[in-house]
C-alpha cells in the first residue's frame, strides 16, 4: 500500500514543453512528454497531496483523477503561474522541460514565403523559473518554508560528467532538490524509463535505480516529504 504521508500537502508541479510562438501557426517546442511530471502528480495524489499541474504541450490523453490541471503555453505564461502558485504551495517541482530562449518578435500574421528565402529568426533568453522562484523565497515574495524542486538533464557517463554537472547545477540554481536525470543514447526523454540521482542542498545523494517513472516519483516524493514542515 502507498503511504499516506502527504495529505494536505499543497505541490505544484509544472509537466512536459513549453511552445515559443513565432506566428499564429508555428512554435518552437521540445520534445518533452510529460511522463515524469504526470507521474508525479498521480503518485502525490495518491499519498494525499493537493495536486496541480501546470502543463504545457505534452503526449497525456486526459487528466489524472485527484489532480488540477492548468495549461499553458510559453515560459512567460509558465512563470506567471509557478510564480503566482508557488505563495500558496508547501512544494514546487519544476519537472517542464522550458525552453531556454524564444523569438524575439512574434508576426501577427502567417510568416509568408518570398524570394529572398527565409529571414533569421531572432532568439532572445527565457527567464530562469527555477531560479526566479528562488530568489522569490529568499526575498519573501514567496514563504521561506516553500520546498523547491528542480530537474536537469544531463549527459555523460558514471564516471565523471552527470554528478559532477548536477552538483554544480543544485549549487547554482539554489533549489533544495535536484533530479538529475542521464540523459542521450535514448535515455529518459520520451521513455518509459529513467535513471539519475537526486542531490540535495544538505548534501544527501541518493543513487536511483533504473526504473519506471512511476518508481522514480516515488522515490521524489519521500524526499520531498523529508523537507517538508512536521
Ligand atoms: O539549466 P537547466 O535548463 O538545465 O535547468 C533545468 C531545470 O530548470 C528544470 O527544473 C527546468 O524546469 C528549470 N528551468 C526553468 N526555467 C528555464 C529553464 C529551465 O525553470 N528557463
């Protein structure tokens, strides 16, 4: 059976790709699933957390049962929404794969083609949500007790690469968990499986076996559990 440790436990959770829009038609997207992040949502659910999810394009047919569901689009709108959400959260997960830049100009209308071939398209930088709910924390915009979790994908192999980049990336972002998840050679995106280690800000690593999301998301969640206020 499931513990049931997280009842009453407010967690937003942010799920799958963020979509840059260039035109009223087109986008620049990722191929994030949302697997890991659904997951998430349903297995806190399921130990009796308040659940939402900020979604933004993933491949879930549906709504898990017990779960809030909000859509977005764009890591602008995203932002907005973690930002907003995370004043009434006892956690944050920020399990989206958000787009690092995005145009910086978006056309009214349809781009045309013409003889001169395409034009440039012009990037400009997202914000950093992760980061940005951070320093909300520490600045008091959001309450100090408020457990931020964060994701990276990192490439490499054991003996060097993955942990090193994931040690560097939790000290960086500030958050108080990180996921690392090892990624290439078909590793985590879009798969049922995944690998990684999750690093904490007080120094714990945990090695996470090979296993379903599902089994991923549990193991999440009882970290997460530790952080959180008795
Ligand atoms: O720096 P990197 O993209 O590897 O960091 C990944 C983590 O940061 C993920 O938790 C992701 O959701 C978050 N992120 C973010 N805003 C961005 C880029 C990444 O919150 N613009």
């Amino acid at each position: 059976a499931l513990p049931y440790d997280l009842a009453g436990a407010r967690i937003v959770i942010s799920a799958g790709g963020t979509r840059e829009p260039l035109d009223p038609v087109r986008y620049l997207g990722n191929r994030s699933s949302g697997k890991q992040g659904f997951a998430l949502a349903r297995a806190a659910a399921q130990r009796g957390a308040h659940v939402t999810v900020v979604a933004g394009s993933t491949n879930e047919a549906g709504e898990p049962a017990g779960v809030d569901v909000v859509h977005i689009e764009d890591a602008r709108e995203l932002a907005d929404e973690m930002t907003k959400r995370a004043a009434d959260a006892d956690a944050v997960i920020m399990a989206a794969a958000v787009a690092d830049f995005r145009p910086i100009t978006v056309n009214d209308t349809k781009i045309k083609k013409n003889d001169d071939g395409p034009a440039p398209i012009e990037l400009t930088t997202n914000p950093d949500i992760l980061r940005g709910l951070v320093q909300s924390r520490e600045s008091g915009a959001i309450p100090s007790e408020v457990v931020i979790v964060g994701f990276a994908a990192e490439t490499g192999d054991e003996h060097g690469g993955v942990l090193d980049h994931g040690r560097e990336k939790l000290r960086r972002k500030g958050c108080d968990l990180l996921v690392v998840n090892a990624v290439g050679d078909g590793k985590a995106f879009g798969t049922e499986d995944n690998t990684g280690w999750l690093l904490a800000a007080n120094g714990n690593e945990t090695s996470l076996p090979y296993g379903s999301k599902t089994l991923m998301a549990s193991r999440i969640l009882d970290e997460v559990h530790a952080l959180l206020p008795d």
